[in-house]
C-alpha cells in the first residue's frame, strides 16, 4: 500500500489491534492468531495493529513479530495490516525492513527502549526508521518518545511516508498544537488506554479517530460507540459509556498492566479464548473474569457473551 493510502485509511475509520494467542506454555499459537484475525477482518476496520500493544509487542521476539505480520496479511483481505515496531533506532530499522518484507502496509513506531531522550536523538531515530522503508510510517508519543510539533514538522518536511500522529500521552494542550501545526499532513489516532473513555476530547482537539482494544471481542459495540462519535450522538455515546465503559475501567483499573489482560479475559468470556498473557503480564483472577462477564451481559445482553 502506497503512503499516501495508508494515510487516507487510517483516517477514515476505527482501528484495531488484535490479541496475540499463547498456548499454555507461552509459545505462539498462529493458527488461533490466523482464525482471530480472519474474524475481526469480517467487520469494517479501517486498519488492523499486528503486534501493537494490545498484541503484547513488548513480549514478542523480533521474528515473532515479523511473523504475525505475515499472518495476519495472509487472512486479512483487503483490511490494511500495521505492523508494530520499536526498540533502539537500530533493531527497530531492522524490525521495520522486516515487517515491510513480510508485507506490512505500514509500522507504528512504538517508544525506544527505556531510555529518555532529547528531541533531537527522537528525531534522528523516527528518519532512520522512514527513511529504511517505503511504506508508510505512524509514531507514537507515548511514555519516554515525547515529540514536540516542531520536531513532527520537522519530521514531515524530510520523510514524505510519516503519514500518522497517535497520542498515548493525554496531554490535550500539545495534542491540539499538533493537530494544528501539521493540519492534514498527518492523519491522527487516539492511542490512550482505554481510547473511547478520551475520544470525546480527543474529537474536540481534532483528533477523529482511535485505535479500540475492546473490538477484539466486542467488535459490534466497538463500532457502534465509533459511530455515535462520528455523528455526534452524545446520548449513544453517554450511555455506552455509564453501562460498560466506566465499570470495565473498574475491572481494569484492579491489577498492573490489566489493560492488556482484560482484553484476553474478553476473547475467554466471549467463548474465543486467546490463551494467557506472557510474563511479565498475568492474567485476570478467576472472580475478576466473572465481574467482567457481568459488566458485558449488564451493558448489552446475554448475546454479547456469544461470538458470532
């Protein structure tokens, strides 16, 4: 897909990061991630996130990686595949030259390992990873890789396939200068955990859409609350939001690093089990799983707790 496609896409709809399935022992199970991604496909996202966050990049080896990509293109059909990527500015020029060969249409540059840096060392990583492929390339200002909209402007004038912004910072002031410095040369994506408690706010700073981590398993209700957004329907949105939002956020908001595990918890409640997190994560508690069962079959029926 060239650039300038991934750009008009992303921009044109909800998105999405699919679990990554683990068997018992830790190890992958493809043929799982194969059926999960073939699904989520069914429905209309204007993207897929193979190895994202949700997707547990950060527990993922550099060939596993590389290997959902190539996976989730197979199964996908015509849904754009965007390929998770990051570490140091040297294995994530690496990870990108193989995504792109695995057939990635476009990479999420995810934060540089745990070090902090200065603008312009952000800068010099977000080149070199553009500048080693052809496909189009989204950063994402989270934790310890902060760009300033000067940096992005910077950024966009020299690398014509940076084509996304996504925030997962929450700092609406420097999101709202960046949508306004770079105007439509960026498409923007939502990227706070859980995105649909901020898309309000983020809509209001012209931020238009946001990738959802609960369309892994609720992909209907997903939509739907994207949907009322779109159209700015504030009682659909109110209400999804007090009938199952703010008590999933509960659930979540129980353990450490609970954003990725309740998703996996979902796929279990809905009767298409992902298998466990990885470590360093852990999963949801026995009773944690059955209030989350509770909070689906209170918000939108018995029926949501049965896939399609």
């Amino acid at each position: 897909m060239h650039y300038q496609d991934l750009k008009t896409a992303i921009g044109a709809g909800l998105l999405s990061f699919p679990v990554t399935p683990f068997r018992a022992d830790g190890s992958l199970d493809m043929n799982t991630y194969r059926t999960h991604v073939a699904w989520l496909a069914q429905y209309p996202a204007a993207a897929l996130f193979a190895a994202g966050g949700t997707g547990e990049f950060f527990s993922l080896t550099p060939a596993e990686v590389v290997e959902t990509v190539r996976v989730a293109k197979e199964v996908a059909g015509d849904t754009p595949i965007i390929a998770g990527c990051g570490y140091g500015t040297a294995m994530a020029v690496e990870l990108a030259r193989e995504c792109e060969k695995a057939g990635a249409d476009g990479l999420l540059l995810l934060p540089q390992y745990l070090v902090g840096a200065k603008q312009e060392g952000l800068y010099e990583r977000v080149k070199a990873v553009c500048n080693a492929v052809s496909v189009g390339v989204i950063v994402y200002n989270r934790d310890n890789s902060i760009l300033s909209a000067e940096t992005l402007s910077k950024l966009c004038d020299e690398c014509p396939n940076l084509v996304g912004f996504k925030d997962g910072h929450g700092d609406i002031e420097l999101v709202t200068r960046v949508c306004v410095t770079m105007g439509d040369r960026l498409s923007y994506i939502g990227g706070m955990p859980t995105a649909e408690v901020f898309a309000k706010a983020y809509k209001a700073a012209g931020v238009t859409t946001y990738s959802s981590a609960i369309f892994n398993f609720l992909p209907k209700q997903a939509l739907e609350f994207y949907d009322a957004l779109t159209t700015d329907d504030d009682a659909t949105m109110n209400r999804i939001l007090t009938d199952f939002f703010y008590p999933y956020l509960a659930v979540r908001d129980r353990g450490t690093g609970y954003a990725v595990s309740i998703v996996k918890a979902g796929m279990r409640v809905i009767g298409r089990d992902t298998g466990p997190v990885r470590s360093p994560l852990t999963d949801l508690s026995g009773e944690e799983h059955d209030m989350l069962a509770d909070v689906i079959r209170k918000a939108f029926g018995e029926d949501a707790l049965k896939a399609a």
